[in-house]
C-alpha cells in the first residue's frame, strides 16, 4: 500500500547510545517501517545522545537524558513536524519491534475515523514464558484514571495536538496522561484490537506481578500531578464539582434505630477468617452496636457452625456483648448480601466489614465522631493497616506498607479525585438512610461488575450528595492471603475490573455534568 497524500507521517523513537542496542533499532524499527508500503515518505526524529548519532539515522535530532524529560521531547518534537501525524515509538529502555504494515494498517483507520485524535493499538509482550498478548481497553469518557494502558505507540494527529493546547511541559510524571486527556475531549481515541496474530508490534520485557498495592510507593509528587490534571480535565467538560456544591444535610433515619451502628460481614465459606473478624467486632470500645454476618452460600455454607459459637449457647458467646445474628441467602452476590444486612439493620450507620479482615478496637467510636461533628457528612472513610497471614496461621504487618490513609481524598477535592484513583479507601461507613435514598449498593448490574466496586460505585454516588468524612490513621486491618480477592490476580480480572469501574466512571461524569448543568 503507497502512502495516502491525505497523511503523512514522522516517526519519533528514542536512539540509545549503546551501539548493539542501536542496531536492533535500526533492525526493529527502522527497517520495519521503511520496507512497508507507507514506509518510503516517512519523516524521523530521534530522542538521546547526539554524540552518539549512529551512521545509519538521517532524521531530525532532538537531546535527551532521561524520562524526566518525556514532555520536553515530545513538545520539542510536535513543534518541528512538518507532517499530519506524528508516530511515537516508546522505546525508551527497552527493545520494542514494529509490524512492517502498521502505517498501512494506520492510514486506513485513519480514513474511517476523520475525528481520530489518535491512533493506538494492541501489542504482545514477549518474556521468558514466550508470547503473551496484550489486549488494551477502548477509550470512553469514563476512562480518566492515570493508569490507563494506551500502549508504547501513539499515532498523534498533530492538528488535534495544537487544538488541545499542545504539550505541558511543565509536567515531570505525566505528560502523556495530561495530552491523552485534552486530545479525548475534542477528538476521538481510536483502538487497534487484537484477536489472533493481529498485534501492531511487540515488547521484550519480563511479565510483571501485579501489586495492588504498587501505587502507595509512588513519589507524593507524582499523584499531586496528576490530581492536577485530572481536575483540569473535569473542569474542562464540564463535570468538576466544586469543594460544598450540592452538599445536603444527612438525612434523619426512618427505621427507628435503637443502636448507633450496624457492622455488616458478607461471606461465602470461610470458617477459617470469620472468628478473627467477629472477634474484631466484639472488641469495639463502642458496645452499642450489632454484628449482622449475611452468609451467601446457603444453608450448608461451612462458616455457619463458627457464627453459632457467638450466638446463645455457643463456646465464645458472651452475655454483654454486642449481639452477633446471621442471615443465610444463597445467591453469591456481595451488594445484595450487604443490602439485605441493611435493610434488616438496627443500626444508624453501616459499618463496612470484610469476612477476612478485623476492625481495630476503636473503629466504631472514632467514626461515630466523625458522623456526629457534621450534619452533612453521609459517610465516613477511614485507613488501614496491610497484614499477611502466614502458613502457620499466624498474622503479620506488612511493615513495608505503610498505613494506607489515601491522602488524595481530600476534602476540598477528594470527590473528583476518586475518578481518578483505583478505590475510596476502608473501611466505609454509611448512614443507613443515606444508602437507601441513594439507591443501596449496585449488586453486579453495572457493565462488566461480578462482585466487584459494588461500593465505589455508591461511594461516588454519595459524594455528589453528602460530605464524606476521613479517619486518616488506621481503624482496620486488610489481611492478605492466598484467597484473598487482591491476591494474585490475572490480567483478564484486572482488565475486568477496570472496565467495571471506568464504566461508573462514565456514569458518574455524565451526572455530574447534568448537576453542574442545573
């Protein structure tokens, strides 16, 4: 295929100094792109050392010394194209390989998506365990996390470059999380899939383990920028919510509650954790509560004998303490397990509990407090401790987590921010009238969710109603373990996941663009 004279194109890649590492530039890429169809007007630009120009490069050059430096690149680099588009190959420390058709396959996407801002696309990652493809997700509205993968090549429309604003060259962590944004809000993003052989190039690179909890080690610096851009960006469409806008008072309960709060445990056949967790409950300095355990895997669900051991007659039932009853469903869905908690509820407020995780003693108290110093919060957040359980049954810190206080909710702006971020923090606790005007908890009909961000998706719901209150030390502790749902999770959950979420995401945007609207 010969080149459209609608496009052309300037390919920008990074060139290391290392003369092995040049040559298979040159063998992956350059060569590539130049032996295919679209290939022979080609255009190029390399990013590094000039003193270390190889030979064969007769393109533009452009210095550069690290990834520090990314936005001064790429700014440099749209400033002196001279083409409609403009190809970055990242390349940058590690060894990429183009498919020789990939600006055919380009152009003609090209041709179909006018409005096409940008042009991205699946890739395989080859590691020590042979080819795995990676399969990345289109973009919608909804898509406003700075994680989001678009991949190691970007078609850029440079006209849509200079209509959003160019590049920000002020920006250390995120330039190209900042320009994906602005090009989406004028332009469409436009994915390449890949069922079978239809990747568009491939990476050498080990498969990464997934660590959920990888984000609390990034630098401060870092989320503080992309906060920023995320905030510019809602405000740009429309969808920002400033700091008390639309605020109501917490509303007062319907259901006579006779006790201050309700700590509600979904769980499915777990004997071995339920007796740590109700332990946790029973321990609160705040007695005047009630322990609801909403069994859902039906009446012989393994975990109801250790329930009955709290109950009248059971070995660790004691006569004063807070009561513990249980409800069996048989339907494994955690957001119809926890409604169903609510609307059986004595208490004011929903405490949030998970069947493998214990609260620490003062939990309840500190967020009544919250609750009672302000009639406009709906509901509270608190901030936990990472521990592990070892094979021996043992419990340990997991010291090189910090306490996890998800410092980006803040109260100025942690409500736009929780677009932005992976989850709200924990443990939440609601006022039991606010779920229910609300709407309760999703229970999997959102896109894409199977027992997954039933909360996030109320949390975000709420935060455009009501305050949300933060406890920033640690109330509760997470335990790891190898059934745990954060425990060595596959890409095809993550990407599940993500989409779970971003689908709410959509959703939450296009509310609160509709509020700002009046």
């Amino acid at each position: 295929m010969t080149q459209n004279p609608d496009f052309s194109f300037t390919a920008l890649m990074f060139i290391p100094s290392d003369s092995d590492r040049q040559q298979q530039v040159k063998t992956n890429i350059w060569d590539k792109l130049l032996s295919g169809g679209a290939g022979s007007q080609l255009q190029w630009t390399g990013a590094g050392n000039p003193e270390h120009t190889p030979k064969w490069f007769t393109g533009q050059w452009i210095p550069f010394a690290n990834d520090d430096d990314l936005a001064g690149v790429l700014a440099k680099a749209f400033s002196s194209c001279k083409t409609t588009h403009l190809l970055f190959i990242n390349n940058y420390n590690l060894v990429m390989t183009i498919n020789q058709s990939v600006l055919d396959l380009i152009q003609l996407s090209l041709k179909r998506s006018p409005n096409a801002g940008l042009v991205y696309g699946d890739y395989d990652l080859i590691g020590n365990s042979g080819i795995t493809p990676v399969r990345l997700l289109k973009h919608h509205t909804g898509r406003v996390r700075d994680n989001q993968d678009y991949g190691r090549l970007f078609c850029f429309n440079v006209s849509a470059i200079q209509k959003a604003g160019g590049v920000n060259r002020g920006l250390r962590f995120h330039p190209l999380y900042d320009l994906l944004l602005k090009i989406s809000e004028q332009n469409e993003l436009v994915h390449i899939a890949n069922k079978f052989l239809g990747s568009l190039y491939s990476v050498a690179a080990p498969k990464q383990d997934v660590n959920v909890f990888d984000y609390l080690m990034e630098e401060k610096g870092s989320q503080l920028e992309a906060e920023e851009i995320a905030t510019e960006h809602l405000q740009r469409i429309g969808a920002y919510l400033a700091p008390g806008d639309y605020f109501q008072k917490r509303p007062q309960p319907m259901h006579n509650p006779d006790l201050k709060a309700s700590i509600i445990i979904p769980v499915n056949q777990r004997p071995e954790f339920i007796g740590t967790a109700l332990e946790s409950c029973l321990q609160q300095t705040e007695q005047d509560i009630e322990v609801i355990v909403v069994v859902n895997g039906g009446a012989e669900d393994s975990t109801i004998p250790e329930i009955k051991r709290y109950q009248q007659g059971g070995d660790k039932y004691r006569e004063n303490a807070p009561r513990v009853q249980f409800i069996v469903v048989d339907i494994n869905n955690i957001g119809f397990c926890i409604n169903t908690g609510v609307d059986a509820a004595r208490g004011e407020y929903y405490v949030q509990l998970d069947s493998d995780d214990r609260l620490k003693p003062q939990a309840v108290a500190d967020i009544i407090n919250v609750f009672e110093a302000d009639s406009d919060t709906g509901m509270v957040i608190g901030s936990y401790d990472v521990w592990e359980k070892q094979d021996d049954g043992s419990l340990v810190r997991k010291a090189e987590i910090p306490t996890v206080t998800h410092d980006e909710w803040t109260p100025e702006n942690g409500r736009n921010n929780l677009l932005r971020i992976g989850g709200a923090g924990a443990p939440r606790a609601i006022a039991i009238q606010v779920i229910k005007n609300i709407g309760y908890f999703s229970m999997n009909e959102d896109p894409y969710s199977r027992n997954y961000a039933e909360d996030y998706e109320l949390v975000l719901r709420i935060s455009e109603k009501y305050r949300i209150g933060r406890i920033y030390h640690a109330i509760y502790d997470v335990i790891r373990h190898p059934g745990g749902t954060d425990h060595s999770i596959d890409q095809e959950t993550i990407d599940r996941n993500d989409e779970a979420k971003d689908w709410m995401r959509k959703a939450a945007i296009e509310r609160r663009i509709k509020l700002n609207l009046g």
